[in-house]
C-alpha cells in the first residue's frame, strides 16, 4: 500500500474545489462562480484497492484561495493555505492562465520556489482554451523550472483527471492506510450542512453579501428517518439580513429548500431544516466571532 497526502493549491476561483469533487467522484467541497468560497482546508480521500495489502490511498487537501488578506478571515484563509505547503507529500498547483496575467499567481509562485515539496502545475479549464493559448501557458511554466510535472486538464469536464491522479500516485512511498477505504471525508456532517447552506446563500445572494456570511449550525439531531437541523446565518450589516430573508420571506425560503434538498441527499433521510438570519458587525475582524464560526485555532 501507498499512501501520502496532497495539496491543492491556487487563487480563488480557479476551480480547487470542484477538482477535488471530479477526483472523489462526489461532493464534498462546495463551489461557486464567487472567489474565495473555500474558507477551510478541507481533506478528501482518494482510495484504489489493487489487491491484497496492495493499492494507493491520497488525502487530497483542497485549500482556500491564496489572496493578500484585508481581513483576519482573510489572513486565517491565506495561512491555512501556505501551512498546507509543509504538510503534504505533493503540492498541485491549480492555474487557468499565463503565469504573469494576475499578481495573485505571481505571488503564489514565489511562495512555491521557497518550499522542497514536489510541485505539479495543473492547468485547468484546458477546454476553454484554444490549442496556442494553453502551448504558451504550458511553456511559460516549463520555462520557470520549479515544476516537476506539467499537465492540462478540466476539473468540470474531467478531462485528464485519472491521468493526474496516476501521476500525483507516483509521488507517493509506501505507507498505510490512514482512513476506512469506503470513507472519501474525514469533515463532520455538521461541518458539511453549514458549508451546503452558505454555498445557498452564495449562490442566491448579489456580490456585495456573500464574503460576509457566516453559516453556524445550532443542533443536529439524527433519527430514524429524519435529521433535524437548526442553522444561523450571520451578516454583517442590518441591510443584507432584510436582502438575504428577502420580501415575505422568499429568498430564505429559497435558500433554505434548495439545501434541504441537497442534505437529504447527502444524510440519506429526510431533513428538517430551521434556518434563522441574525447581524454580527464585522464578524470577520473579530477573534472571537471567527473562533466561533471555525476560522482559527
């Protein structure tokens, strides 16, 4: 058995969450056309059983987009990411253009030269890109010599995503089998029902909201053939919990279903799902309130 531990990495949005999804073949990490959706590291886990005592298991962790923080959320995010560079085995460096087209690669690429780990740049999206454009990316990667493997793929489409699997496999040593083969996430179903909401109010909400929601679920009681979950959606200004519970209540009501229906889905049982908006002023430059919300130790 070969086992180890990869790192996703990149800018917001450039689509860590829905590689890690395409390679554990569900969802577990939630994703939008937002930047900086992923606010945790969250680990999946790749499992192949070859044969008797032999096959290869990869935690994959899928980390925030690596920005310049303006906020303690956003110094918590951009932490958690570069601690990931000493933790893994393999770093995957996710990009979806020519390295000198945004400062936030060029930052993350100097951070990457300092670091021994393995490096493997991903280039996605490749089934946007015209066959030059995605030569010139390739070449300019090439070309800077910090990578010890190059390759193109589409995280949504899953084109080549079994190919980069087989070559981030071929960085991991013998080892052992840290998790159950059937287990693909070692988050809590809390974690993820609060992670599932907030992905409803991303997707619902206008620009101007979404980095200042917080999602903390209350309780979860699972029974027989139902689980009742309580949740508090935080905001941050009195304007956006009137614009997120919207006219008669409708847009709550939207978010609020359109979870349900992806949790049941999930649990595998009905859901019974409380959903209550309440105003935390600048949540994201409190230490408390992003203890409490999970952000930080």
């Amino acid at each position: 058995m070969r086992s180890g531990f990869v790192g996703i990495v990149g800018r917001p949005n450039v689509g860590k969450s829905t590689l890690l999804n395409a390679i554990l073949g569900e969802k577990i990490a939630i994703t939008t056309e937002k930047p900086q959706t992923t606010r945790n590291t969250i680990r999946g886990i790749y499992t192949r059983i070859d044969g008797v005592d032999e096959g290869i298991q990869m935690v994959f962790i899928d980390t925030p987009g690596i920005h310049r923080p303006r906020t303690k959320l956003g110094s918590y995010m951009t932490e958690a990411a570069i601690g990931t560079f000493r933790e893994v085995d393999v770093i995957l460096f996710l990009a979806d253009s020519h390295p000198e087209k945004t400062p936030q690669d060029r930052y993350i690429l100097d951070l990457l030269k300092e670091t021994d780990t393995p490096r493997i740049a991903v280039i996605n999206k490749v089934d946007s890109l015209k066959p030059d454009e995605f030569q010139e990316i390739f070449h300019a990667y090439e070309e800077m010599e910090i990578f010890d493997n190059i390759i193109g793929i589409s995280a949504l489409q899953g084109i080549r995503v079994e190919e980069l699997l087989e070559m981030t496999g071929e960085y991991m040593e013998e080892g052992p089998m840290y998790f159950p083969e059937d287990q693909v996430s070692e988050e809590p179903l809390r974690f993820i029902a609060a992670e599932i909401i907030r992905e409803k109010v991303l997707l619902y909400m206008e620009d101007e909201i979404p980095h200042g929601v917080a999602v903390e679920i209350e309780s979860y009681e699972e029974e027989d053939e139902l689980t009742r979950i309580g949740a508090v959606i935080y905001c941050e200004k009195k304007s956006h919990k009137g614009m997120i519970i919207g006219k008669g209540g409708r847009k709550l009501k939207g978010i609020g279903k359109s979870a349900r229906q992806e949790l049941e889905a999930l649990v595998g049982t009905k859901v019974f799902l409380q959903t209550w908006v309440k105003v935390r002023e600048n949540w994201r430059d409190s230490d408390r309130a992003l203890s409490q919300f999970g952000y930080g130790e």
